[in-house]
DNA sequence: TAGATTGTTAATCGATTAACAATC
DNA sequence: TAGATTGTTAATCGATTAACAATC
C-alpha cells in the first residue's frame, strides 16, 4: 500500500462520490443544527439518503475520519468534507439571464451560505440595467469581462433563453470562467479544462414520466393475469 | 435471442439510457426545426453531446429504427422516443411551494411544450391564494387531494422550503402522486414504488468547486515541477 | 474484555466504448 | 457493386454492495 505525506491526502475521488459530498455535508449540518455531535456511519447514511456501505466506501477516498466502535465527530467530519470540496473558502460567481429562472437564483439564499458569493447579474437586454434584484444591481451583459476579472470570477451560471448559451459560454470562457452551470435547455460546447454541468427542469420531468408510464403498464398487466409476464418467440426477427 | 410481440416491444432499459432519452429527444427537434429530414448517429450525437457509440447502444433498447447506410429519419425516431418516454400524451402535474422558484417553474414554457401541463399551483400561505401566476391561479395547499383526484395527478413537484418539503411529499403520495420532482434542499422519504428525483442547485455548484479547486491545485503544481507527482512513502500508515 | 463500528476487500453489477459484421 | 452506417458483440471500466477483519 501506498501513503502520502499529509499535506496532500491521496487521491483521484470517483465522480460518483464528489457528486454526494455535498448531499454529506448537508446532512451533516442539519444534524449538528439538532445539536448532535457525533454520528455512526448508519445514522449519516440515513440523513444523506444513502446506505451506509457506500457511505463509508465514500469517506473512505477523503482519509479515516472516524473512530471504529464509536462513530465521527460530525463538526470535524463536516469540515473535512468541506474542505475536500472547497466551500471553506468563497467562490464568486456571476449570473447571466435574469428572468424568472435567474431571478430565483439570485434570490436563493443556499448558494450564499454554502460559500458561493454573486458578485454581478448581467443581462443583455439593457432596459433592465440597474434594476435591483436580491440587493445585486443587474448590468449589461458586455460587462462580463471587466467583472470577472476584477473578482477572478471561476464560476459561472447561465440562465440565459437556449439561443444564446453558446454565447454566453463562449465569452463566459474567452473572460476566464473555467465551471459552468447551465440551466439553458441547450447543450453548449467548452474547451478542453472546462466543466460544465446542466440542469434541465423538463428533462428531469420527462424522467419520471418514464417510470410513470410504465407504472401504468405495470398496473395493466396486474389486471390481466393471463398475459404472459414474457411472450418471447424464440428465434423470432425483430 | 428472444424477441416479443410487436404491441409490446423488447424492454428494460437502463437507467443511464432513460436520462438521455429527452436529450436525444431535444436534439431531433432542434435538427427537425433546422429542417432536417434525415440525420447518421453521428449527427445526432453531436447534436446530444455524445458519442455515436453510445448512442446507437442507446437507441438499440428501444428498437430497429435506423436504416443501415442511410441514417435516422428525424421525425420518426422523434416520435418513437417520444412514445418510449411517454410525453405523447399529457401529464398533469401540481406544484407546490410559489415563492422566487415555484414562480420560475409555473412560467417555464419548456414544461407545456413537453406534454407537461400544470394543473395547479398550491402554497400554504393563505395570503396568496388567488393570485395569478402564469395564467394559474394559486390555490390553498389544502386542496391537494381535491385536485390530484380531479385530474388524476401522478406527478408533482415540490419547490418549498426544505422544512415543509417531507410533509408536502407525505401529502402527494397519500393523493395519489407516484413521482416527485424535489427542488426543496432536503432529503425526503417515500414508499415503496413511488420515484423522486431531486434537482439541487447549490449542490451542483459545490460539485463544480470541487473541480475548480483540483484545477487550482494542478496550476499550483505546474508551477513547482520539482514536487514529485506523488510523494509516496511505501510501507507507510495512514 | 465485550460490544460497537469503522475502513477495506472482493464480488457483483451496470455503463461505456471500440470494433465490426450485417445490411441498406 | 462499393460505400456508408446501423445494430450488436465483447472487452473494459467504474460504481455498488455485502461481508468482515481491524480496532476503538
């Protein structure tokens, strides 16, 4: 086995664990919000939505946070998770789009409390110029530049209509952003060493009525016995 | 091989196929709009953000509907998605919780243009009810049950505080509603065979800090060559 | 010491990908 | 027929999970 010198744990976290840190961290920090103090890997598991194996498989990447027989420490564990992610520190980032979607943003308070700092809002329709929205005055969108690099802005968000996300990832790239969360229903492309990561409401809609939809042919065939569960015909075509 | 009757076509598809489904989706309406007839998995890949060889992989759970040598016929492979997913008809869906995002999600045209059409807006908050948003009036939270039978409402979406957002479930499933769509920043529980799916935005930003920092850290080393790669002590504990 | 719980191993499962035979 | 492109195979990769030795 192979060990690092302390200054830099070791490393390479799976994509899979990074995306459930922070559902970690939250958890953690609803728990000590109800004053409790140390926590077995089952009762974080349950607080994350997880079970406990992955749980303890993920921290395990972080280093060996925990005590056996007795569980972790949840302020210390919090802050090491923290710190893994890099919300100890604060992140300025800028919001291009303002209309319902990046009105909403800007108004979400968890970003904020979770380290991220909105530093300016920018749309391109220049009649907005000026109005307030969650105490942040929105400027033209020509301002990207200058913004981001007065705040060294890494992160940037597109709430934009999808017609113009390329671009606004595009000049979000060319002034210096390197993550992007796009909330635009397009898919935009970036450089090689930039992220990017999407969110898209009626996607996520049309996920579930998938599933719906084949809860109702579940249901259907509960009502009718007789049909085969398979009615395969081997060596059929197509 | 084992092949089905063509009134149910060969099934289980894979989650990670599921996801992409509305995005292949998306992308054949963009090239349709663009007047595209016809299009090679190629095409459609690029226009979807993936590799053509996922793609055809992807496209094969669902049937044959390619033409070898030839392509895709846009609209055809259009509607069978379309089919596969479910949004050839229309889901109702209530939404729950109207304040800075429950506000974005009534206006999101994307939903009612994907056979999403909400049928009503709830809120706890008295004081609102009554008040037009989108065209929808907003009701008391109260009426839950009311609607959900009314409309034979399978899908909700639940844009509340994370405090209320466990009770909000509680109540949908006990109407009926068999799929959630969480933005609440919370953790909820459902039975057996109802689906949630959770939307998080401050989660996602902290999955991209992650990797700014790592970015960070690469620079850092860039600048100091004469750091080993890994400073790995053999033998060493922890 | 006995009981509890972590951190790790190893098996399993599911997803991705390149390559290519099938076939238009 | 020759060229193009699908649909499928098989190899690889990554994620999940149960089980348990390590150890508090």
């Amino acid at each position: 086995m192979t060990a690092r010198t302390s200054s830099e744990s070791a490393r390479v976290i799976p994509e899979a664990t990074v995306a459930r840190l922070p559902v970690y961290l939250r958890a953690l920090t609803a728990l000590a919000e109800r004053g409790i103090r140390t926590c077995s890997s089952e009762d974080l598991a349950a607080a994350a939505g997880v079970n406990s194996a992955k749980l303890r498989k993920d921290l395990s990447y972080l280093g060996s946070y925990g005590t056996r027989g007795v569980g972790y420490d949840v302020d210390y564990l919090r802050y090491q998770i923290a710190r893994e992610i890099g919300v100890t520190h604060d992140w300025p980032v800028v919001i291009v789009g303002i209309g319902n979607l990046g009105h909403a943003l800007a108004n979400y308070s968890g970003f904020r409390s979770r380290g991220f700092r909105v530093v300016a809002l920018l749309d391109a329709d220049l009649e907005r110029t000026g109005e307030l929205v969650a105490g942040v005055p929105v400027r033209p969108f020509d301002d990207l530049e200058a913004i981001a690099s007065e705040h060294s802005v890494a992160i940037g968000v597109i709430a934009t209509p999808a017609a113009a996300a390329q671009d606004v990832a595009d000049r979000m790239v060319a002034a210096g952003v390197t993550s992007i969360l796009n909330f635009a229903p397009a898919v935009i492309s970036v450089p090689e060493g930039v992220d990017v990561r999407k969110v898209d409401l009626s996607i996520e809609l049309q996920i579930l009525a998938y599933h719906e939809q084949r809860k109702a042919h579940e249901h259907a065939r509960d009502e009718h016995p007789d049909l085969p569960e398979m009615p395969a015909v081997v060596g059929g075509d197509q």
